[in-house]
C-alpha cells in the first residue's frame, strides 16, 4: 500500500504543472492587429520577434484596409490597426474610434509590375507595354474602393495614359493578396501588386518592374491604436516596437521606405 501511494505522487505533481501552465496561458496578454493585406510577408516575423521580447502575444489578421475600416465603426474587438494608406486612420481619429496622439507613419509602400517566370514580355524592359500586349488577357489589381493599393494601381494606369485601353482587363481582388493569388494561379496574366509580396518565396521568382513612384500619390501606411482596446498599453509598446524598434528594419527589408520627417510645424507640437 505505501508503494502505490508513492506511485501516485508523479502523477499529482505533473497534473499540477499542466494546470500551472495553462493558467499562465490564460494570463498571457494579448493583442488583436489588424493589418493590411500587403503586411502578410513581414508582420508574422515582427509579430515573433515582439512576443519573443515582451511575452505579449499577437493575434494577427489580414484583409483590405476599407473593409476593417468598416468592421472597427461597427465594434471590430481590434486593439491595432496598421492601414495601408493614411485616410483610414485619420477617419477614425475623426469619429473619437482611435487615439489621436497614437496614429503615426509606419512605412511608405510601393508598387511594382508582376509577371510570372514563364511570360514571354520582360516588364523591365517593356514596362507598361507587357500589360498592352494580346498574351495578356487580364490584370490584377487590389479593389480600389477599398483597398489603397488598388486607387493607388489605377492613378498609376492614368499617369502612363493607358487605364481606358485597360479597363476591360482588370481584375479586382478583394484585397492586394488576393491580386497576387490571381497571377500566381493563371487567373491573371500579369499583377500591379505592392513590393513587398514580391519578397515572398512564391514570388521571387517572377518578372519585375518597379513603378516609378511619382507614377501614384505616396502611399503613407498609417498606424492607429483604437480607443476601444482593452490592452492598450501592450497595444501602443506594440506600435512602439514597429515604428522605432526592430520592426522598422525589419520592414525596409520588405520594401517599405522609412517615414518622411515630419514638416517643421510638426516637431513643435
């Protein structure tokens, strides 16, 4: 009888351990970001690098920047939002939905003309003539009436004087990575996407311009935490993490430019 007491007493302690463990799960803190659709490259790898250091945990979602918009107005539980533009956010600092102080340039995008390895037209020397040709029966884009890459795409198709010849052609994604699943799957023979999918082990591989930036308005990717977050601190050492930490280099090796300095009246305020 005493040897079967002893037996037990492993078992007892390793139940103990379990339930210490998930109990400390359940206290772990938590984040929810939603994020705009061309971050799907680099931001599971900040997110990894920021749990690593602070122990805070992030739940990541990706999608257009118009339509989260529309889910944080109607009560979205986010406690981040990294838009792909700056009229998103500063809509929502308007409607008292984010924090004023906390929206701030995290990088500036860029697009780029992608074709498949197997296309025939070589975008850097064609450039926009690849889109114009007979073997190019459809175009990706982002939605541009929710997605700023796509607005973005088509003010770049009216610079070159080619969006009418075009129009016919086009093939809206939901969002930029839908664009991009479009080309890579046949769907469409070519894609304006955003330079950092091209970063992308799917995509490395394939045909590459990149559009002159004075082709499109600057694209001024705006991050905003929302005043309804229920971790806000963790929600704003996050942003932190991103706009002056590790995050930053880790986005300028995705093609993200850094933020342009702030106009003099700015640094005063």
């Amino acid at each position: 009888m005493p040897a079967a007491r002893n037996v037990r007493w492993p078992a007892m302690v390793l139940t103990v351990l379990v339930c210490l463990a998930h109990s400390a799960s359940a206290q772990k803190k938590h984040i929810r970001v939603a994020a705009a659709s061309d971050l799907e490259t680099v931001m599971p790898q900040i997110a990894k690098t920021y749990e690593q250091q602070s122990g805070v945990g992030v739940d990541l979602s990706y999608g257009s920047s118009g339509n989260f918009f529309a889910q944080i107005q109607n009560g979205a539980p986010f406690e981040v939002f990294f838009s792909a533009d700056e009229e998103f956010p500063a809509r929502l600092v308007q409607d008292k939905l984010a924090e004023p102080r906390s929206a701030v340039v995290y990088g500036v995008g860029s697009l780029v003309l992608w074709l498949p390895p197997t296309a025939k037209c070589d975008p850097r020397a064609e450039r926009w003539n690849c889109l114009l040709k007979p073997a190019v029966a459809k175009v990706a884009i982002a939605n541009p009436t929710h997605a700023p890459y796509g607005r973005a795409a088509v003010a770049a198709l009216e610079a070159a004087h080619i969006y009418d010849q075009l129009r016919t052609k086009l093939v809206l994604g939901e969002n930029i990575s839908q664009a991009a699943q479009f080309v890579q799957s046949g769907n469409a023979q070519a894609g304006i996407l955003a330079s950092s999918q091209v970063h992308s082990a799917a995509m490395q591989d394939g045909k590459l311009w990149e559009i002159p930036r004075d082709n499109y308005p600057p694209i001024k990717q705006t991050v905003v935490v929302l005043k309804a977050a229920k971790e806000k601190s963790a929600a704003e050492d996050f942003v932190k993490f991103v706009t002056e930490g590790p995050g930053r280099a880790l986005l300028a090796q995705f093609g993200f430019q850094p933020p342009p300095p702030p106009a003099p009246a700015e640094r005063h305020k």
